[in-house]
C-alpha cells in the first residue's frame, strides 16, 4: 500500500517515539512533534491501521508498529542512508590474521551498539593468493593458509578423505605458489582440471585433493563468527522463554552458514536488513539483522553486521555497521598494509 507524505510522517515518528519508550503511542504523544490537530492525526492512525501498518494491543490503548510498519521505515531510512565516516572507535590493527581481525570488530559491535555481532566471510576460495601452506595437523587433517596479496591470514582446518603425506603436501604447496600466485583456488582448481589430459601425472592428485577439499561438507568454504550473544540478555522486548533457543540455534554455525550464504548472495551493496521471522529459523522471530558487505579488491567477500531485537536506534547501529565494514575493507585491500 502506497502511503503519501501525511501516512509517512506520522508512521515514522510513532517508530521513533515506541523505539525510545517501548509502549503504545498515543495521537496525543504524536501532537507534540507533529504540525497537526489531534482529529487528523488519529484518522490518520485508523489510515495505517486498516492498512496494516500499527496496531492497537487493546482498543483504548496507544498503537504500535507492525513488521510491516517497521519494513516500510527500515526501507525509506537505508534507500537514503547518507554514510558519514565517524570513525566509531575503530581498532588500531596489528595482527593482519582475519581471525584476529574479525574478533577486534566483533567486539566493537558487540559493545558499542550493543547486540549479537557477527562476521561471515563466503569463501577463502574466492579469495587471490600471494602463497598457500598445506600444514598436516592430523591424521585426514589439514590446515589451509591462505596469504593475501595485500598479506592477510586466512586459515581453515579441513577434513581430508585421504591421509595425504607432509611430504605430498609440500609438493602440491610448491606448484601451486610457482604456477598460480596471483589467482583464486577457485580459478587454480579450474585450471589444474583443464590441464589432466596434458599433464596428467603431475596435476592427478592435486585435482583429487582440491575436489575433497572444495567439496567438504565441513568446508561449504564459509566461516562464521559471533560475539555478544549475552547482550540478548538485556533485550526487554524478547520472551525470555526464548532466550535458551537463540542462543542454541547461534551453536549450530552449519545450519546457520547454509542461511548466510543465502544473504550474502542476495545481498545488495548498501546496508541490508531481515526480520527473523523471515528468515525461515523460527529461533530468531523477534529479532532482526542488520548487516554489509566487506571487500576484498572491490569483490564483496562477507558479511558484517548484528543481530539484535526489532526496535532499536536505527541510524546510530546503521552508521556504526557500515563504518566498520568500510574499515574492514580497507584493511584487507589496502597496499599501503604490506609488509
């Protein structure tokens, strides 16, 4: 339903004044902000009412928005969302490690809007390689190290299907820094599979061990992280009886990391938003996540963002996230970080 300017002005300063009281709002709250009699302004709440925007709890009470109320703000404040670079207490990065990287942001989100902060990062396939290590850790066991050109870490334990020696780890290691500096592991595989028919004795087994590795169930190449979960805690307007489920569903990162890569493909290049509710995990109804993208080399490589409950200072949390996804960005692209 198309509201016009009357509609729009009364719906987003009564989200403004539930956000900051969470009770009711009544016509005569909104008399006071608003250049309207008291008459107009409640036929306008019965407007938005029918069309599903707010709702009374009871007949005599104030009303309050619906998800579809609150859609429609969220909407209108993102499609004008003017990013002001405030530097929000960014952190001063000494370990290029996107493990380390993502616990320091994790922590700014976690304590400065505060809410549940998270940080998914789609694929270290994806990601253009200066040199790889394929380090043994254990039997079927091997860790990924991954340097950036702009030299960040990344690293994953992956299960093998086979015991795969040091010493043939080394070897894969050795061609591939020789041969492929420069590209995806994405692209590396590709070509390795290209290259069979030609060189079929050399490239055989790396091809065997890249497919285990691309198509490992504990890999899905994803990599999720959370911080904060407590701050749920302090969230007056969720069911504590609910508390217990979120915070198990936050456990359960594969199901989770099957969900965010769904959001991260979807995702447009401002700041984006989903109600739990629809998010198809019936453990996060009553919460809503806010989240942008991070780059690596102008490619959008994650997600960073928050989860938290459905009513909170919007432009504030907004700001916040997409100066740190800014931050996180510059970080992993920038040159002048070499060492």
């Amino acid at each position: 339903m198309w509201l016009n300017k009357r509609n729009s002005l009364i719906l987003k300063n009564l989200i403004k004044i539930y956000i900051s009281t969470h009770k009711p709002v009544s016509s005569n709250q909104l008399t006071t902000i608003i250049s309207l009699s008291s008459p107009t302004i409640r036929k306008e709440l019965q407007k938005l009412e029918s069309y599903g925007y707010i709702f009374r709890t009871t007949y005599s009470s104030g009303r309050i928005p619906t998800n579809r109320g609150l859609k429609f703000y969220l909407r209108e404040l993102m499609d004008n969302f003017e990013f002001e670079d405030k530097n929000f207490d960014l952190p001063e990065i000494k370990d290029l490690d996107f493990n380390a990287i993502s616990e320091d942001f994790l922590s700014l989100l976690s304590d400065k809007t505060p809410n549940i902060g998270f940080v998914f990062l789609n694929s270290v396939f994806n990601l253009n390689f200066k040199k790889i290590n394929l380090i043994k850790v254990g039997s079927h066991r091997i860790m990924l190290v991954i340097l950036s050109l702009y030299n960040c870490t990344f690293s994953k334990i992956l299960k093998t299907t086979e015991n795969y020696s040091e010493h043939e780890l080394r070897r894969w290691q050795n061609i591939i820094n020789k041969e492929f500096k420069g590209r995806t592991l994405n692209n590396t595989f590709k070509i390795i599979r290209n290259r069979l028919f030609k060189q079929k004795e050399k490239y055989r087994k790396i091809y065997k061990g890249f497919y285990s590795f691309l198509f490992n169930k504990d890999l899905i190449a994803t990599e999720l992280f959370f911080k904060g979960e407590l701050n749920i805690l302090n969230y007056d307007l969720i069911n504590p009886h609910k508390i217990k489920e979120v915070l198990e569903t936050l456990e359960d990162k594969a199901k989770l990391s099957i969900f965010f890569n769904d959001l991260f493909n979807n995702n447009k290049e401002t700041p984006s938003f989903v109600f739990g509710s629809d998010t198809g995990i019936s453990e996060l109804e009553g919460l809503i996540l806010i989240f942008s993208n991070f780059y690596y080399i102008k490619n959008p490589i994650g997600n960073i963002g928050i989860i938290g409950p459905k009513f909170m200072p919007f432009p504030n949390t907004i700001s916040k996230i997409e100066c740190y996804s800014s931050y996180f960005s510059k970080i992993l692209s920038k040159k002048t970080m070499e060492v």
